[in-house]
C-alpha cells in the first residue's frame, strides 16, 4: 500500500519506521530538520508533490492544533478513494470535519508516546480505534495494531474523549502540580524520586501535547474532582481526624484494587 504521512516528528517517525518496510511510504514534512533521520521513505516539502506519489492511505501526525490545517492542505492532491487517518489524543471537532471532507476516514490513537512506552515491546500498551471509522481504515489499524500486540479498544469520538479526560488528565494534572510544588530535595525518598522520574518524563514532552490532553473539554470536571479529594483530605489532616484517615484509605485501597 502507498502511506503518505503527515509529520515526521515522534509519532510520525515512529509509524514510518513501522510501515517503510512493508508499505511504499512517503513523509510529508516542512522543516528539514526533522528529517534527518527518515530513511526507507520518500520525502516531501510541499503538497504538489502528493499526486505523483498517489497515496492510498493518509496517517495525519501532526499536533492536534495543526490536524485539522494539514488536512485541508493535503486534500485537493488525492484521489477520492484514498483513506485519511489522524493519531489524535483529543478528537474535539474531527467528527464534524470527517463527515463533510467527502473522503473515508479511520481515527486511532494510540495510548503510548516515544517518552514513556518501549516502542521494541508494547504488549502492555492499550490504543483505541474510532468505530464511527471506515471499515477499510479499521480492517487495516486493526491489523497494524495486533501485529504490534497491542490492546485495542473500539470507541465512539464521544466515548473516547471522555475516556481519554480521565485516563490521561488527571495523571497529567496531578503531576503539574507536584512538579509546580516542588523543593529541592537533599536526600529524597524512594516515592519521591519515582514521582521526579513521571514528572521528568512528563515535561519532556511536547508542549501541544500537554495542552490539548488538558485543554478537552471534558478535563476541567476530572480535575474538579481532584480538587474536591485534595479539599476532603485537607480537611482530615487538619483536624487529625484518624478514623476518617482509615476510612479514606480504605476506601482508596479498594478502589485500586
């Protein structure tokens, strides 16, 4: 198959190195730097040089507020049978763009980033395939996907990002604020450290990722949800409350289990 991708950043340089071997692959990328270390692949700088390659499949790797843009800008040089994708961690507005853009479509994300999942084994690593998608598109993510192992699960747009709300914001802003209250440590802990070495990982990634996972519009009531668990812990320290601490965390250890 020919795979036209979209960015050659992490996520993009990760699914060319994935698909060069198998598939005729070609990254479409603007800044040069970038593609220093593309190899297996045919470059391109500019959309006009789309139709020669005639893509039958579009992975979109671009960051979430450029998805959309880089969609728009690839469009007019397909043909009409060529199946258009995005990776997007947050899928506020793709439904709504999809269903007018006139081509199939297949919208995935996978559960994973560069900074944290060994991309040489992802067995334990989760992604999630779009069921409103293509049936052609999810035939071939699906395919992709259990080649890597992964675990996948189907959701609608709406499940996903109310999914992706909990599963992704509250670690995220969770690990702001430890890292926003941090002090030097002379001599930390074994939980103090392991916290230091999320939050290290954390803020290495890419600043649009960090925003669009904390910017869905449905993380503002998960993060309420930690600042009414923060206010009920306060609330039990202060008054040295220590049959309400042993309630708390038993209902915490259950709730992990």
């Amino acid at each position: 198959m020919k795979i036209l991708i979209l960015g050659a950043g992490k996520m993009g340089s990760f699914f060319t190195d994935l698909l060069s071997f198998d598939h005729e692959v070609a990254v479409l990328e603007s800044n040069p730097k970038r593609m220093r270390f593309i190899y297996n692949a045919l470059r391109m700088s500019s959309p006009e040089e789309i139709p020669a390659f005639a893509p039958e499949l579009v992975i979109n790797c671009v960051t979430l507020n450029h998805t959309i843009d880089a969609f728009k800008a690839v469009l007019p040089h397909l043909q009409p049978y060529c199946i258009i994708s995005d990776i997007a961690s947050v899928k506020t507005n793709l439904l709504e763009f999809y269903k007018g853009c006139g081509f199939p479509y297949v919208s995935t994300h996978p559960m994973f980033g560069p900074t944290f999942a060994n991309l040489g084994n992802l067995e334990k690593e989760n992604t999630i395939i779009i069921s409103e998608s293509d049936h052609l598109g999810k035939v071939f993510f699906k395919d992709l996907y259990s080649h890597l192992k992964l675990n996948i699960f189907e959701y609608s747009f709406e499940e996903h990002d109310r999914v992706v709300a909990y599963s992704l914001g509250i670690p995220f802003a969770s690990t702001l604020v430890f890292a926003a209250t941090m002090k030097h440590q002379d001599a930390p802990g074994t939980t103090f450290k392991r916290h230091m070495k999320i939050a290290r990982g954390l803020m290495s990634e890419d600043d649009y990722l960090l925003t669009e996972i904390l910017f869905n519009p449905r993380t503002p009531r998960q993060i309420g949800r930690i600042q009414e668990e923060l206010s009920k812990l306060q609330e039990i320290i202060e008054k040295r409350d220590t049959e309400g601490m042993k309630s708390y965390l038993s209902d915490i250890r259950q709730k992990i289990e």
